[in-house]
C-alpha cells in the first residue's frame, strides 16, 4: 500500500475537481483520497509521503491513437494535402516501415512512458511492432488493422488478420489487450470489415476506425467526386465508393468498445449517430492540421478523447506536447475551462475509448498515476500551467507499480 | 568576404524564392547570391564554403516586441482574461521587477541569439534592461515606453522619460538604435503621449504601441464600458476614457517607422488607416490566447510582422517556438502558403517593423543571416519543415561577421 500526499491532486473527473494539498492511498487500485483533513485522521498510524511543494499527482495520460510502425518518417511523407500524404504513403511507405526496427519502436514506447502516458492504443499496420508492444511497461491496446478492398484479395487479408489476430491473443495480459481496427470507410472492403467485426464482437474485443479524416475522404465516399476520386481511378481503377459514411457507421452495431478518429467531416447527425453507438471519438489536432483538415469542434461534446497520430503525420508522440497544441488551436473558449476539458480529453475520456478503468482518480480505478512539479500561483490557471509549463516527470505509477 | 553554399537559401522575399543550392557571397551587406550555374562561374577562383547536405541558409529572424524586464513571470500574472491579468500586472509588478536582475536581462538576449533571432525590438518601461542591451550582440531597437495618465505627474513622467532617452542616445550605434513606446490609448495621458512624439519626430526615432490588444479595451475606448471601465472606476477613480481608438491612431501622423502591436479587435477602417500611415502591426498570437484575445487575420495583408510579446503573456521567447505555435493557430490556410507567409513576417516584415534593411537575402541588405539543417524531401514542404523540426542553429551572421 502507498500513501503519497501532494500540493495539487488533480482526479480528472467530470468537474475537474482540484485538491489542494491532496492524499491518495492504493495499492494496485485507487483505495482512498480527498483532503488533508479527512485523510490524515482516518490513516493518522500512516507516513504520507510528501511529493513536494510544487507537485501535482494526477492520472496517467492515454494516447488512444499511434500508428508506431511509421516512426521513420520525418520529412518523408508530403503535408498539407490528405490525398497528397496518401499518394507519398503508398509510394514510400515499403521504404519507411523498411527503416524502423525492433529498437526504433521500443524507443518511442520508452519515450511515450517518461513523457507521462501510461496507456496507449497502437495500431498496428504489419505486426512488426507486437512484440514491444507485449514486453513494454506501457499499458497497450492493439489494434491489428485491416486494410484492403481488392475482392480478390479479401481471403488472403483476413486469413493474415486472423494469424496475427491469434498471436496477439495467446499473449493477452492485463497490460496487453488484442483489438481490430477497421482502416476506414474508403480503404477497407465490406466483406472484410463485416468479417473482422464478427470476431471483434463473438471475442468482445475493442474497435477503432479511421472515419471522415479529410474533405476528401467525404466527397468520395457521399459524391463520388473530389481528388480522391480522381486518386482512385488512377490507382485503382475505381469510380465509386464502395460504401457511404452512414452505412460504414451502422456495421459497427453492438461493438461494446468502440471509436472513431478524427471525424473532423463528420456531420451533425453523424457525430449524434456516433453518440446514440455509445462510441468515442477520438481528436488527433496536429495531425488534423499537417494533413490539411480542419479542427474538431470540442465544445458541448461528452466523448472526446485526444491522441497524437502516428508520426506519420506529427511530429511527437508527447501527449503533454498535443495538449500545448490543442491549448492555442482550439479558439472561443474560456483558457482554463479548455485546458481542464483538454486534460480531461486526455485521461477520463482516452481511457474510456480503450475501455480502461483508469484516466480519472477515483475509488476502485486502477492506479495509474504521474507526478511532476510546476509553479502556479493561482488555482484559476492550474490546468493551464500544467499544459504550458515544460516538466519533467518524476513518479510514474502503472497498477501501483512504481515504473519509474 | 564571405563564400557559401547551403542545399537550401531561403531569401525571405515576398515570394519566398527558394533556391536548390544555393550561393551567397557577403561582407556586411549582401553583396551576390544565386544559384550555382552562375555564382561559380561568376566567381570561380573563390572557394564556397558548403554548409552541409540538408542545409538551411536564410535570413536571421527578427522579434520586434519583446518586454525583456518581465521575465520573471511563471505563474505569478493570471492568464485567460486580459483585464484579470492587468490586474495582477499592478498587484505583482514590483515583485517581478525586483526578481530581475542585469544577468536575468542577459540570459534572456543570449538564448534568444542562440534560438536564430538577429534582431529585437525590446519595450523598456524601467530602463533596467540598458546596459545589457547596449553590450548584446544582437541588434536592438530599444523602446523606452511612455506610461501614466494621472495629470498631477505627466511632467515627472515626461522629465523621467527624456532622461532615459537622453541616455539611451548617447549610447546610439549601429547595433542599439533607441526608439519610443507609447504604452496604449488606454494607459498613457494624451499630453505625454504628445511630447513623447515631438521629441520622436524631431530626431526621427521608431515608434511603437500597443493597441485594441483586448475586447475589454475596445469596450472601454468606444463605450466607456465592460469589465475595463470597472477596473478604471475602481483602481483609478475614473469613468470616462480620454481618449477614443481612432483619435490615438491620428496622433501618430507623420511618424516614418512605426508599429501596432496586437491589434486583434482593430475594425476594418482602423486596419486602413494603419495602412495608409504606413505603420506595421505586430501579431503575437500566443500571448493573445494567454490573454483571453482572439486571432488577428493575416490572410491577405501585407504590413504583419510576428513576435513573442514578453514573458509576462508567454513562456519563450525563441521566434521558432511562435512560428510553430502560429503554424498549427492559423486556420483556413493552405499550410505550405501559411508556413511561407508566417517566415516572411518573421524576417522581412519584422525587420520593416523595425526599419532595419534585414530580414531578407538581397544584394545591399546587411548580411545578418542563420544557417541550420533539416530533412526535406519535398520543396512543397520546406517552409513547413524549416517551422516545424527541431534544430540547432549552427551559424549566426550579424552584419556578415560570425557571432556563433
């Protein structure tokens, strides 16, 4: 058991309430918490360890959404234009995945971990990243995708989702967890999607998809028209969409752990749609901006997590570097109140999206936990100087297991 | 004389010429550049320095507002709403001045040397940041800022200002060019401001100020109304403001180099008459977000310039860490065309912000240049990977002598 008092203990809930001078007790769970006064009467037998006088404690953060394996590209892959990025992804992406090795994808885990996540959701595009996936410290959702539409193909690409589906499954853990992710509306085959989903839901298994990222991507599959029609015709010899955004939505019926990324063109009754499916979304801004589409709307929405993307299209996978961001992308609302809602996005609702009982201190939620110190001076700016202040973090707690 | 040849020389015009290979030949001014069919044959007993395979070689950024006195500010000014910040301004100013100290002023012009600045527009409103400024290597445009409306002490305030200036004058080289600042509508006394500007005129020094930075202060200068009138009431016994927007506008006709700073909530006939007096405005969009303002438009102007403000409303002050955040807060522009015009007010405008003959590679301009590398595959990209990568400046020319 440990008890740890600190200046600032923030739990991540719904209100984002603050404790001034907090104390949490656990073991691998969240056993109690709450105020000076209350707690150190009821454990007054017990030594709180004291964090420091400018330190905060508060839920690990959750990356919902990285595509490890395309962590060689720097300036590979082309910005600006999501039709653009994809044309270079098809071109190079043998020559990037060809660069990235066992090491290159156990350093970002590594550097994900020191930078104060603690989970995150990985898809996985070839399989090359499961290995440091089972043996990291972080705790990993892994999403194996599929991708894929040519007809004749179809059985080939299953019966490879399935092989690495079986793999991931005999190494399933309480800090490994196997998901399927469907690529995307344009991208995946229908009677592909349709059989990856059966396992998803006879296994119960988590399911993300890719879901109207770019203008692009929404003309093609509601029109039929757009540069990404123009796309595949030349490479695919393709003139309409296979399915519309609405019809892609309603395959994902009964999937208990599902969400969507991006959505930036979703439209209203589609985001409400999404809601009604009891599904997150999960908003990747950086990305969003480098692949030239547009910012999320995040106000008034209660299932919105926040990711960083591979660094296929960004340039970290710090989520404390995403949040900085989103701090001064995201306009007309209230500084504190949005980084409060941004810190929340990134804890409570990122872990919802991968079904975790973590992301928020609350009794009986796993004890997933990082503390660092800032200076702040009012507590009207506390969520707001926990984003803008560069840190290091110095206690990072998985299961209450101190990792570092 | 100088030699040169990096993989990229960004010249920073107005249509941002890159040139593949580019060579450069300079002693204190620009002297010949282009490309390598005809520089080397131009000059071909001269050996050019290669700067390296993924090489940059542009002109040195310029900051044109920066509050150098302020830097000891972390969390002690509230952030999120301008008039709550003002507010602790008065509260905590003395403490953050008396934190400062000569090798806190140095620290700050050395990192923002290192971080590729050449030049600076520094705002003094105590006159402690002199001597460092005076010794930098840096160019500085040192403003010695006009602040204070209680008429009983416009004539200390003036005697006080001169005597500033007086020093400063003395000082004058071609590296330290002293200047004034009238602080805004809101806060300087009509008849200071009006002195403060003869004496401006009369020796033909750079002008600048501070306007329409926040709702509250147009509210306040229009309506005589919203939370700044209840600050005026309340801290300075008054309810009427002295002056109107576009009367402080008129005040500085016939000012040769002069500058807006922020000018968020100007209206379209403000932003043409700043035009027509031919003056500059100075866009800092991170502390307009700290500060609770709102995005200033850049599309489609040609007299914005960027800088980072103080740190009293921001926490850096390298124009690359404003370049990025601006990169990923301006919406609704291609991102390419974004990255070039954000590197263009960067250079070029700021240094016109400043009234220098910097801020672009031009045959007669003063070689005041950086250099520094970067992975670029795409030419449609290098604006956006010149923002967007880390790097270390590897070169620093100021007047073509090397500094780092």
């Amino acid at each position: 058991m440990r008890y740890l008092k600190s200046s600032w203990l923030v739990l991540c809930d719904k209100n984002f309430t603050i404790i001034k001078d907090g104390f949490v007790v656990f073991d691998d769970k969240i056993i109690d918490f709450g105020d000076q006064n209350r707690l150190q009467k009821l454990y007054k037998s017990k030594k709180f360890v004291h964090l420091g006088a400018n330190s905060v404690l508060m839920p690990g953060l959750v990356n919902p959404h990285i595509h490890l394996e395309f962590a060689a590209n720097i300036s590979t892959l082309q910005y600006g234009s999501f039709t653009l990025w994809l044309k270079t992804v098809l071109k190079y992406r043998d020559e990037l995945i060809d660069k990235i090795d066992t090491s290159g994808i156990d350093k970002q885990l590594d550097d994900i971990l020191k930078s104060g996540t603690t989970s995150i959701g990985a898809i996985s595009s070839y399989g090359l990243d499961m290995n440091s996936c089972i043996k990291s410290k972080l705790k990993v959702t892994y999403f194996i995708e599929a991708i894929g539409q040519d007809i004749s193909k179809i059985d080939e690409l299953f019966e490879n989702f399935q092989k690495k589906l079986k793999k991931a499954l005999s190494f399933k853990s309480k800090n490994f967890t196997p998901a399927v992710a469907i690529h995307s509306p344009y991208s995946t085959g229908l009677s592909l999607i349709e059989k990856c989903l059966k396992i998803a839901k006879e296994k119960n298994l988590p399911v993300t998809a890719h879901f109207l990222e770019s203008y692009d991507e929404k003309q093609w599959l509601e029109h039929n028209s757009g540069v990404m029609a123009e796309f595949f015709l030349e490479f695919f010899n393709k003139n309409r969409s296979s399915i519309t955004a609405d019809k892609f939505l309603e395959l994902f019926k009964d999937i208990k752990i599902l969400s969507f990324v991006h959505c930036c063109y979703a439209s209203k009754s589609q985001l409400d749609y999404i809601i009604k499916q009891k599904a997150m979304i999960v908003h990747c801004p950086k990305s969003n901006m480098l692949l030239g589409g547009k910012l999320l709307d995040i106000k008034d929405m209660n299932n919105i997590s926040l990711g960083t993307d591979g660094l296929s299209s960004n340039d970290s996978l710090n989520m404390f570097d995403e949040l900085k961001m989103a701090l001064f992308m995201h306009q007309n609302i209230e500084l504190e109140t949005k980084a409060r809602v941004l810190l929340y996005m990134a804890t409570n609702m990122a872990s919802k999206t991968l079904g975790q009982n973590t992301g928020q201190i609350k009794v009986g939620h796993k004890a997933d936990l990082i503390s660092f110190d800032i200076e702040n001076k009012h507590i009207q700016n506390l969520a707001t100087n926990i984003i803008l202040q560069e840190k290091e973090i110095k206690d990072i707690y998985i299961d209450g297991k101190k990792i570092i």
